[in-house]
C-alpha cells in the first residue's frame, strides 16, 4: 500500500471518530431495518481490518473478528479484496461458503459487508446483520440503501483525511435510538407494578447479559435477591445457570432475533423453563417452573467452572481454519491471517529443530528475512528464548525489550524491531514439535487469561504443525519417487520429435500411477503410455515396474503385442490388486506407419498436416492385471510426414460433471487449432487445456509424437 494512502486512512480515521461513526451506522442500521451492524477500519500500514464500531450485539461475540486479515475467509475480508458488496442469505449459505464463521455462530441469520473505499482508496468495510426470518436474497432497495450510504461514508471519510480535522454530523445523518430503558420496555408505573405481581419469573437483560429488571417470581424462582441480580449477567449471579450451552441459547436469541428457550435443573432437583423473547435492545426472559424434565445425562451435574466466550470462539475459529492447513507453510499462513490479527501481533517466527538445531520453519511479518533466516541452524544448546521453550516445552512471555535481555543477557535471538514477545510451545502427542513466537511493537502485558489463550491456541497450532511435518515429509518422499520413476529426458529418435508432460492431481499426495516412455532399440523407436489406479506410493512403485518391464520386453525385441501380454502377465504374478491401462507402438518414420497395441487405455488423437485430427480406433484388450490368458491384437496406422499423434491418461479429458465425448471432442479441436506450434509449446497447450479445473482428481500424462516432413 502506498504511503500516502496509508496517511489519508489515518487521518480519516483519526478525524472522523467512533462517535460519527457510531451514529453513520445506527442511520444504515435504521433505514434497512438491520438488528446488529459494525465498521470495520483499515489499519494503518498492516493488512489487517480492525472493528472501530459493533452496534446491536455484545462485543464479545465477535471477538475471533476484532482484528481481520485481508486474506481472511470471511465476508468482511472478502468485500475489502473484492471492493463490492458480499450478501450471505442464511446459516446453509454461512457453512458452504464461510464453514470457520458457521462453526462459531452456528445460528439462523443474514449478513451482507459492503466496503468503504473511493476510487482510490479503501477506508474500511460496513456490515449488517438480519434476522434469520429474512428473505435469502437482498432486495435491489436494499442494496441501493446500502451501498449508496457506504460511498457517502467513504466519501466523508476521504474529505475527512484531506482535512485533518473532526466533522460535525451531516445534517441528513440519522441519530442514534437511545438504548431501551425499563421504563421504554413496561411502560408506566402501574404496568410496571402489575408485572411485579405476574405469578411467572420475568427480567429483562441488556445486550450484554446484564439483568436490569426483575420481579419477585424470577428472583424466587432463581433462590438470589433482586440485589445480587441487577446490573450483573445472569449466569455469573447463578452458578448452577454457569454452562456454555445455556449462554449458546442466549446467542442464538440475539443473532437469529428468534424466541429460544432451554430447560435447567435448580440443584438438588427442581427443573426451571426459560424462554428468551430477543429484541433489538436486548432480551426478555420468562421463568416458570417445568411440569416434566427427562433426567437424561444433564441431572444434577453441576457446571465445573466458568467459561470464556471469547476464549471458546477463538479456539474455534481456529480449529475449523487449521483442518485446512496441509503442509507447513499452509499453517504459518493460518497463523498470520487467523491469530497475528486477532491478537494484535506484527511479526510471527514458527521454530522447529533438525539435527540438534533450531530450524526456521516459516515467519511473517518482518521487512527484512534475513532477520529472522540468521537464525537458522542455531545450536540447541544455545541459551535463548526460542531455544529454551523449543526443549522444555514451557511458554515464556516477555512484556519489554529490557525484561528480555535481563533474563537471556547473551541472547542473540531478538529479531526486528520489537518491544514485546510470546513465545509459545507446540506440544503434540507429548512431545514438542516447535515454537510460535509473536512480537509486539510496544510493551504488552500478559494478563493470565491471554497467557491461557494464546497457550490453548498453541496446542491447536502444534497438532497442525505436527500434521504438516508429516505431510512435507510424505510429499518430498512422493516426489523423489515420482521424478526418479518417470523418464528425466526423451531421447532423440531419428524422423520423429517427441515431448512429454506430467501434472499430479491436487488431491492426495499429488502423486499418481501415471507413466510413459520412448525407446530405442534395434534401430526402431517404441513409445508406451499407461495409468496405474490409484493416487499413492504404491500406484507410484508399481508404475516403475511396469515401465521397467515394457523397456525390458521392448529391448528383447518383442512384437507389440507379445510387450502387453508379457507386461499383463507380469503384473498378475505380481499379487498387486491394483489394475493398469496401456499404450504400446512401435514407429516406423521410414515407411511412415505405426503398429499400436492397446489394453483399456483411451483411443489417441492423430493430427494430420492439413489439420484434420481424427480418433483412432483400435482393436485391443482388457486392462492389465484382470485376465492372464488376454491377447492384446495390433492396429497399423499410417504416419504421414507433418503429422501429430497425442498420446495421453485419462485424467486430461475426465473431470466430474464432464461429458467425456465432449471433453475428447474438444481437445480434439484444440490440437487442431494449434497443431502446427513448436512442439513444446503445444504441449503445454494441451496440458493447460486440461488443467483448467482448481481441483484435479487425477493426474495426467502427456506424450506427442511428430512426424518430421521429408526435407
């Protein structure tokens, strides 16, 4: 970003003020009829949306959100990388497409997040929050309400910037509604006296849980004087009503504004129903006793201790992103877009150790690499933070510079410019895999809670870390196989020009059973393609088999079809259970035809000079490693000079939800249109044709084969 921006957003931000802010966004939350709202504000110099405003609903809620990466999968992070409106209709919609929000807020609502940028500049981002009873698709008003006042916001907040002082309210500013009083809520004095005398608990809590009314059969009810109720949340003045679930169903009435309800045993034995009405203010709670309660695996247990509604989401925010995370580098990126913002740290280092040595696995953050790289390879024994938590497994928290240094005077290990440092022990199955270690530009203290936090969430981070290690060491060992099975070079055939491909699937171990190769031996050239099912080191292992064995069979001087027999017979004695398609030709430049024998494999493609490109149709046989008595016959095709034969696995042409005639018919036009480029270059062409998925189920081979015209 540049710097002058990075200076107008500050400024802006500076001079316009929560204040205006807040009342800019009660306007847009009154005029759409939206029960919850909030400005995100770009942070300075970091790509990180901060909340400056939350309006309708506890801040603790959206505390795994107080602090959001631009590379987020959230709708605010999304509308601030794509400068337009983001509309989630409902909880299906929030779980297909934001599964890490969904799992947190599982409750029935509508968002939409709208950035606050010009055309130069992006400022923030705006969003609201419907009940779940609203329509699934936002109305064209709606959006012309929404996106009409955020460009009038942004446009505020660049005039803002450029004059660097505080703003008075626009005249057409909308004001914010004073917050619900008991008053507002029972209207006069004798209401409020007739509903003191109601036969049923009733009290009215505030958006935070705080109780602010309650009668004298709610306080009955509950065994606790009005005294110890009001102004305090209902679940830290009642123990027994100190349960995650019951403060769940609190939520869900405000996020959803749907009546909720939960059951709850008063110890030793007295059952009490709640019903919560929600409202934009805050919730009323009904209280009556209940006729019949199921004693299921809830009697009589009592909550074992508070719990942290923060500290819940956090960890489960993070959990549902770490299930995602493959290899290494995948939870490093986690990690900063998901923790470095929520917890308000600049730079992040994840250690690990090799050989009696501290590794660097992965950092963020830091101007300068070599910074953080210097360190990798130091001594174990070396007495530092980083190396001293990696081997004891103790989290360490050093509030300042100076406490740093007083404690480890030799340490060598402080890299950048930073004031303060949590260095967190990755502990998995026992054992410590590394250390994430997050800086602060200016002191931070470390209060106990946060301490807990942060070493929860190095738990979760370490079983993905320890996950990742295996992965990255699975997936080196996969490719080293893979590039020491697979032919590192064609060799150059006499009449003919060859050129290869090879792309593994995305999923899996990217690493497949497909192979080919281009032989020669006695003065003629063979050319073998062939698929191994399977997506595995097994596939892999018994794809160099057959590979050995067909140059084997060829180098012999077996006929082409004696080559397959010979190779299907080979696979059965074998014992594999696995099962392979195959392509054998012999060429023949000379007298311009080819002999192919063919076992389940798809049909090449054969371009002519003219450009025509045709299917050949060949005789063959059953897969390898199904029948030992199968024959394999030939088919003898002419060659013409100029020609171009595409040989190929079936992962070039099969995809889900493909047509595969229509998948053939268009590589075939494809080869067409670019036969006549290098062959090199069409190759890649042809690759990239069907590569075109994100997610590839299989893998693909490419071998094409060009007859040189007659000079």
């Amino acid at each position: 970003m540049a710097e002058g921006k990075t200076s107008a957003q500050a400024a802006a931000s500076a001079a316009f003020g929560r204040p205006l802010l807040s009342l800019a966004l009660a306007g847009m939350m009154d005029d759409l009829h939206a029960h919850a709202g909030g400005v995100y504000l770009l942070v300075p110099g970091e790509p990180v949306l901060e909340m400056a405003v939350l309006a309708g609903l506890p801040r603790a809620f959206t505390a795994p959100w107080e602090r959001v990466g631009l590379g987020s999968p959230v709708p605010v992070a999304q509308a601030a990388r794509e400068r337009q409106l983001v509309w989630v209709g409902g909880e299906e919609e929030m779980a297909r497409r934001y599964p890490r929000v969904a799992i947190v807020l599982p409750y029935p609502f509508a968002v939409a997040a709208v950035p606050l940028a010009t055309a130069s500049t992006l400022y923030g981002v705006v969003f609201m929050i419907w009940p779940g009873s609203h329509p699934s698709e936002l109305s064209d008003r709606e959006r012309y309400q929404l996106t009409s006042a955020c460009d009038r916001l942004a446009l505020r907040l660049e005039r803002a910037a450029a004059g660097r002082r505080p703003l008075r309210p626009e005249a057409d500013l909308p004001t914010a509604a004073p917050g619900a009083t008991v008053a507002d809520t029972l209207g006069t004095v004798e209401a409020a006296r007739m509903v003191a005398r109601l036969p049923y608990g009733l009290c009215s809590l505030d958006l935070h849980g705080r109780v602010c009314f309650v009668n004298a059969a709610a306080t009955e009810l509950l065994g606790a004087p009005a005294g110890e109720l009001l102004g305090t949340r209902l679940w830290a003045s009642v123990p027994w009503l100190d349960d995650p679930v019951y403060e769940d169903r609190y939520r869900a009435a405000l996020f959803s504004q749907h009546v909720t309800s939960f059951v709850a045993l008063r110890p030793p034995r007295d059952w009490l129903s709640f019903r919560l009405y929600p409202s934009t203010s805050g919730l009323s709670v009904r209280i009556t006793r209940a006729r019949a309660v199921a004693e299921l695996d809830r009697a009589g247990r009592r909550p074992g201790g508070p719990s942290s509604l923060v500290t819940i989401s956090q960890v489960l925010s993070l959990a549902g992103a770490l299930t995602e995370a493959a290899g290494v580098q995948d939870v490093v990126q986690l990690v900063a877009d998901e923790i470095m913002p929520a917890v308000g740290c600049r730079t992040l280092v994840m250690l690990g150790s090799r050989g009696g040595r501290m590794h660097v696995l992965g950092h963020r953050g830091y101007a300068d690499p070599d910074l953080v790289e210097r360190f990798d390879g130091l001594p174990l024994t070396e007495q530092t933070p980083g190396t001293q938590v990696l081997t004891t497994g103790v989290p360490a928290f050093f509030e300042s510079r100076g406490q740093l240094e007083r404690l480890y005077p030799a340490a060598r290990e402080v890299p950048g410019p930073m004031a303060a440092w949590a260095y967190l022990p990755l502990i998995a199955s026992g054992r410590p895999v590394g250390t994430c270690v997050l800086g602060y530009t200016e002191r931070h203290a470390f209060p106990a809670d946060e301490r807990a936090v942060l070493t929860s969430l190095g738990g979760l981070i370490a079983q993905a870390l320890e996950r990742a290690l295996l992965y990255d060491a699975k997936h080196r060992l996969a490719h080293g196989l893979q590039a020491a099975l697979l032919p590192s070079s064609l060799p150059s055939l006499p009449g003919i020009e060859a050129a290869a491909r090879y792309l593994p699937a995305t999923q899996g171990m990217d690493i497949g059973g497909d192979f080919y190769d281009l032989v020669l031996s006695h003065g003629r050239a063979s050319a073998v393609i062939g698929d191994v099912q399977g997506h595995n080191v097994t596939a892999a292992g018994l794809m160099g088999q057959l590979r050995t064995a067909v140059r084997a069979y060829t180098t012999v001087g077996q006929a082409p079809d004696e080559v397959m027999s010979s190779t299907n017979r080979l696979l059965i004695d074998l014992g594999t259970e696995l099962f392979a398609s195959c392509l054998y030709l012999r060429l023949d430049p000379g007298s311009g035809r080819a002999v192919l024998a063919r076992a389940g494999h798809p049909p090449p493609l054969l371009r002519r000079a003219d450009g025509q490109v045709r299917v050949l149709d060949l005789a063959g046989g059953p897969l390898l490693g199904i029948d030992a008595s199968a024959t394999y016959p030939t088919t003898e095709v002419d060659l013409p000079p100029g020609c171009v034969l595409a040989l190929y696995t079936d992962g070039l042409i099969e995809s889900p939800g493909v047509d595969i005639e229509e998948a053939l018919d268009a590589l075939g036009r494809r080869l067409a249109e670019t036969g006549d480029l290098p062959l090199d270059e069409l190759a890649d062409g042809l690759v990239e044709f069907g590569a075109g998925a994100t997610e590839r189920v299989d893998d693909i081979a490419l071998l094409l084969l060009r007859v040189r015209a007659e000079s």
